[in-house]
C-alpha cells in the first residue's frame, strides 16, 4: 500500500477514534454545542485557529501567493487578517465569554442576541440563526471543495467520488463527538496545520539558498512578483504566466485589508471565545492563538507559494494545487502523506465547527424555541445530529460543481459572516445605549448589503459596505427609536465591571 496512503489512513483513524471517545461524553446539548465550556487556553487557541482558515490557508492562499506573489490576494490580505485576529482575540474574547454566560448561559449567538437585549418578539434570534445557515453553506462547501482537489491531487481520485469520501469522515465525527470531538481534533489539526507550513517554509528556503535567492529569482521571472502594490497575471487557459497587470490601487489594498473585520463576525470562531474555561484562561491563549495560530502560517503560507514558483519547470494548471504539489516533489512519500494529512486537517477542522454551529441554529433556535420547548436533552442532541446530516447534503450540492474556487466561497461567506454579525457584536459588547432594534437592523443591513452589492459593478469587496452600512444603521436606529430597557443597561453595567 502507497506509505502516503497509510498516513491519511491512521490520521483518519485518529480523528473517527476521538469521535467515539467523546460521544460518551456528549450528554446534554451544551455539552454537544459548547463542550460544557470547559476548553483551556491551548485547546482553545489552536482549534480557534484551525476552524478559523480551512483548506484555504493550504490551499487557496498558496494559490494566490503562486499566482501573483506578494499583491492583493497575498500580503495585504495576510495583514488584514492578521490584525483582525489579534484585534479579536485582545477585545472580544472575554468580554464575549462573560457575557454570553451572564445573559442565560447563551450557547449560541442567536441565543445570546436575545438574551443580550430582553428580545420578546424572537426576531433577532431568528433572524441571525437563519444568515448563519445561509452563510454557512457556502462556508461549509469551499472546505467540501478543498478536500476533493485535496484527494485529486494526491490520489489522482475523481472530483466527485474525493467530494463523497471527504465529506463522509467530518460528518462521522462531528455527529458522534459535537464540540469536544470538534475541539480536540481541532487542536491536533491546528498543530499538525502549523507545523506542515513552518517545515515546508523553512524546507523550501534552505533548498532554494535563503529569502535573498529567493527574492532574486522571483526578480527574474517577473519584479512585480515582489511589488505590493502591482498586480500580477495568471491564466492557465490563455497561456498568461506571472505578467504584469498594473497597479492594485486604493479599492483593491482596502478590500483585501478589510478581511480582517470579518474576525468579528464569525460564529465557529466566537464559540470557541464562549466555550474557553474562563475568562481568565483567555490571555494564555490570546498569545497562543495569534502567534502560532495566525501570524506564523500565514506568512508561511505566503512562502510556500512563492516557493513553488520556482520550483517547477512547468507552470501549474491549477494554482490552489501548489503545497499539495510541492511536497509531493520535495519529500519522501511518508513525509509527504504526513504533510499532505496537514491539508486535510485544515479542511476538516473548519468544516466540522461550520456543521456544529449550523446543526446548533436548528436544534436550539429553531426546534427547541419553536417546536418543542419542553424537549429532552437527549431529543435536542440526536436533532443536532441530524441537523448535521441535513446542512452536509445541502452543501455537498453546492460543492458538487468540479470547478469551484475554494478562495471565492471563501470569501463570499466570510464577508457575509463579517458584515452581518461583526457590527452587531461589536456593539453590544461595547456600547451600552445599542438597543434591540439597532442590532436586528444591523444583522438585516449587513446582510442584504453583502447579497446585492456584486450587482452594483463596483470591484470593492463586500465586506466593506456591509461592515460600514451595518454600523450606521446600528448608531441610527439605536438613537432614534426607544432605548435599551433600565434592566438591560444594569446587566450590561455589570459585565463591564467583572474582570
């Protein structure tokens, strides 16, 4: 048996064996949705990462890095990100993890909405809950997507048949274990994520001679490969290779900078800041998950795309395949299928938090809030379950298309999340006169400005818009309509004042 294939095969194992083990420990639906909140701050921070970039941070962010070295789709948006993170980590974690326990132990973000601000008519809960499935969707089908080029490039596999099988093991252990199998596996993945980049970095760079050879060569081929403010051209199909495409400009640095708002909004990375211990664990893994969880692999990620553009004679059909090429050339086939499970894992790790936070929206916002209000814990968890089966054959549908880009699924969802629930939350964990009916506007403006802005022509990310739109109508609505209730402002008071 090919050695590449036994190390997916024992890595899978590990993943399905975590599953089981923790089924037995998935009792109520916290446990299933939150783990109980009992993460420590290492747990934490690396599946904060791992659910956090996907197959696109292997994948889709090489790619862009192959395709045009340090522009837009590379340097500017690994800065916006990593500042958004550490912005998100500094600010939003604590506040958000005493918060959400204080308001009714919410355990989810459409919970917590409701809860934050006494919201009687169920509008904000039910509103939320359905731009997280919508959104999700998408989300959960670019890492559907990730995983089958993954087992093609590796296996030369058909699209359709890697789709099936990829699918088939994030759903097995998400549907056994739910959190805890989620976070646990996560940790691993976020860890094993880390190292493939950082080895493969440092790998490709001591082959190559250091960053100088590097930048010499990238030189040779095309300068504005090293230019962050020019764009560079790529298009297999019409024989383009690395040529120069003019200046980015203002619109293109700002949309690609502006990923990092999204940090703000997205709900399998603001319930593991829910789930953490304490609030006290947070600063630990604060510094964990910025440092080894974001900064280091994405810059690595940058290498090792530039790194593969001078590493092969032939330029790549497919960019979004440059790591799972490159170690395949570069390394033993057991190495290889060590660093090559690293994609995988990046995969898994965001599809499963997707599945469990969208299997969480049905189960506790709408079955339990409108179907069954008296039911058992044990009726919500199989009903989180199936949500899970449900939301993974919806998004195998719109990942079934054999040529779908993993970054622009990405990116779509990851504005929709930014826009329509970074504002939001922002607001309500910071300022005390947002009211009810500024926040249900918020969610409604960010989230119809992010479905209608590709018709308006404009070439600036959407995340833009909808992020600015969201707050204004936050600040008006909130002014001019009534205020938040005496009750709401004490609470808040409160949790302002816990340490």
């Amino acid at each position: 048996m090919d050695a590449t294939l036994i190390t997916f095969i024992v890595y899978l194992s590990i993943m399905l064996t975590i599953g089981i083990i923790t089924y037995r420990m998935t009792n109520t639906l916290s446990d299933y949705i939150l783990g109980g909140r009992s993460l420590n701050s290492w747990v934490a921070a690396f599946s904060t990462a791992a659910s956090d970039f996907s197959g696109w941070l292997l994948i889709g962010l090489p790619g862009a890095a192959y395709a045009a070295g340090f522009d837009a789709f590379s340097l500017w948006i690994a800065v916006g990100l990593a500042i958004g993170a550490t912005f998100n980590w500094q600010y939003v974690a604590k506040r958000l993890r005493v918060y959400t326990q204080f308001s009714n132990n919410s355990i989810t973000l459409p919970e917590f909405f409701e809860n934050r601000f006494h919201d009687r008519s169920n509008l904000l809960r039910l509103i939320s809950a359905l731009f997280i499935l919508l959104f999700f969707l998408f989300y959960t089908a670019s890492g559907l997507v990730a995983g089958a080029k993954l087992f093609q490039g590796t296996f030369e596999m058909d699209y359709h048949l890697s789709l099936l099988i990829g699918a088939a093991i994030i759903v097995g252990y998400t549907f056994l274990g739910g959190f805890l199998a989620v976070s646990y596996t996560d940790f691993l993945q976020g860890a094993l994520m880390f190292l493939a980049l950082l080895v493969t970095a440092v790998y490709g760079l001591v082959e190559i001679g250091g960053f100088q050879a590097l930048f010499n060569q990238l030189g040779s081929i095309n300068v504005s490969l090293l230019d962050a403010f020019e764009a560079t051209s790529y298009d297999q199909a019409e024989g383009v290779f690395w040529e120069p495409a003019g200046a980015i400009g203002f619109v293109g640095i700002i949309s690609a900078l502006a990923w990092g708002l999204g940090y703000f909004g997205q709900p399998h990375i603001l319930a593991r800041f829910m789930a953490i211990r304490s609030a006290k664990e947070v600063r630990k893994a604060k510094v964990i998950g910025v440092l080894l969880g974001v900064v280091i692999p994405l810059y690595c990620a940058l290498l090792v795309g530039m790194i593969g553009i001078v590493s092969f004679d032939e330029p790549l059909n497919d960019p979004e395949q440059v790591f799972i090429q490159l170690v395949q050339v570069a390394y033993s086939p057991w190495v290889a299928g060590f660093l090559l499970a690293a994609v995988l894992a990046a995969i898994m790790s965001t599809v499963d938090s997707q599945l469990l936070v969208s299997s969480s929206a049905l189960s506790e916002d709408f079955y339990r809030k409108y179907f069954r209000k008296k039911a058992s814990e044990t009726e919500l968890v199989w009903i989180g379950r199936g949500a899970v089966l449900l939301i993974a054959i919806i998004a195998l549908l719109l990942a079934w298309n054999d040529e779908s880009s993993v970054l622009d699924l990405v990116s779509y969802a990851w504005a929709g999340f930014g826009a329509t629930f970074g504002p939001p939350i922002l607001f309500s964990l910071f300022w005390r006169r947002t009211s009810r009916n500024g926040a249900l506007a918020g969610l409604l403006v960010g989230g119809i400005t992010v479905f209608t802005w590709q018709y308006t022509g404009s070439d600036l990310y959407e995340m833009v818009p909808g992020f600015l739109f969201s707050s204004i109508a936050i600040v008006i609505f909130s002014l001019i309509g009534p205020g938040p209730s005496p009750q709401v402002k004490e609470e808040y008071d409160k949790v302002v004042s816990m340490k």
